[in-house]
C-alpha cells in the first residue's frame, strides 16, 4: 500500500505546506550539475565522473536564482533531506508539469533506511526555466518488506552541504 502525503511529509524535511500532496511531498530545486569525465561501473567499484555545477542564468539577474538549460542531461540535486521509513520503499517520480514543458527526471529506487538529499537525472528535451527551489518532483512511499536497512555509499549524502 501507498502511504499518504501527510505521512510521506514526516520523513522530508524542511516541508511547506504547499509540498504536501495527497499521495506524496514535492521535492524541490536546489543545484544542477552537468558531468564532464567519464564515469566508471566495474564489478566491485562505482566511481562518479567529475562534473561542473551548472551557473544560474545571468541574464535579467533574476531572483530567486533562475537556470536556463537547453537540452541536455543533467544532475540535479533536491532540497531537502530524506529519511525512508523502515517497512517501506520510495520512488520519486517528475512533476507532471516538467514532464509536460518536454523533460523528465529519471530516478532509481530509494531504500529503506536511506538519509540525505538525493539526486536525479534531468532530461532537457527542450529548453526551459526552472526556478532554484522550485517543486520538480515528488517522492512516494510504498509498504515494503526488506532484509536490513541501507548502508550504501550514499548514505547520508549532502547533509551537510551548504545551502549558499
Ligand atoms: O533516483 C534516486 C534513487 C535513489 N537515490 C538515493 C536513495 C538510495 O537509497 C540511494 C542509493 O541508491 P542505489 O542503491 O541505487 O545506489 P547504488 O548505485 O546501488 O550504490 P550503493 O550500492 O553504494 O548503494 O540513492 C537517489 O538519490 N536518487
């Protein structure tokens, strides 16, 4: 079973109320990176390519911060910080209006037990606006059976990132 957004809000923090939707929280905007080396995936070792943080867009000097991507792939990095429940499984999905202005995000499964502020992969199939802190995305929660609790590397990702 699904939980609803009220429980889902409990376990993202910080959440406005505007977050909180029947089924999920939106997750928000904060950094854009754009990979620049090669990556590696071996059998035994995972290494993340070297990759530049995409600028804001100077053009109107515009605040909040505003990014122009044109099309392309990109890392995006949420806002807030994620704690998955025991007992369950999260699975983030693009907000649909993203998906409709032509871009998607693509994302993987978050375990039980995981805690940080994740990322995504952002399809820019055509060009678009996206506000820093905007809401592009929404993380639900589903009941799940599991054998222990997530102790990745990612584990407690970017918690203490600055937010500058
Ligand atoms: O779209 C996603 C999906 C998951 N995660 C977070 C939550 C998840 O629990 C963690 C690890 O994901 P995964 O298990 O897929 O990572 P991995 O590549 O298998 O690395 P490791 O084996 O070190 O966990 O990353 C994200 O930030 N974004």
């Amino acid at each position: 079973m699904y939980r609803d957004g009220a429980y889902v809000s409990e376990h993202v923090r910080p959440t406005t109320h505007a977050q909180i939707q029947p089924n999920g929280v939106d997750l928000t905007l904060d950094a854009i990176f754009e990979p620049l080396e090669p990556g590696r995936i071996t059998r035994n070792d995972t290494e993340i390519g070297k990759r530049q943080r995409v600028a804001s867009a100077e053009l109107d000097r515009k605040v909040p911060e505003t990014y122009y991507l044109e099309p392309g792939g990109y890392v995006v990095r949420y806002d807030e910080v994620v704690e998955i429940p025991e007992g369950h499984v999260g699975f983030v999905y693009p907000r649909s209006s993203l998906m409709r202005n032509g871009c998607m995000l693509d994302t993987a499964v978050w375990d039980a037990g995981y805690e940080g502020r994740g990322e995504g992969l952002l399809e820019v199939h055509h060009d678009i606006e996206l506000e820093r802190g905007a809401r592009i995305a929404q993380l639900v929660f589903a009941e799940a059976d599991h054998e222990g609790t997530y102790e990745g590397t990612y584990q407690g990702e970017n918690y203490e990132t600055p937010r500058d």
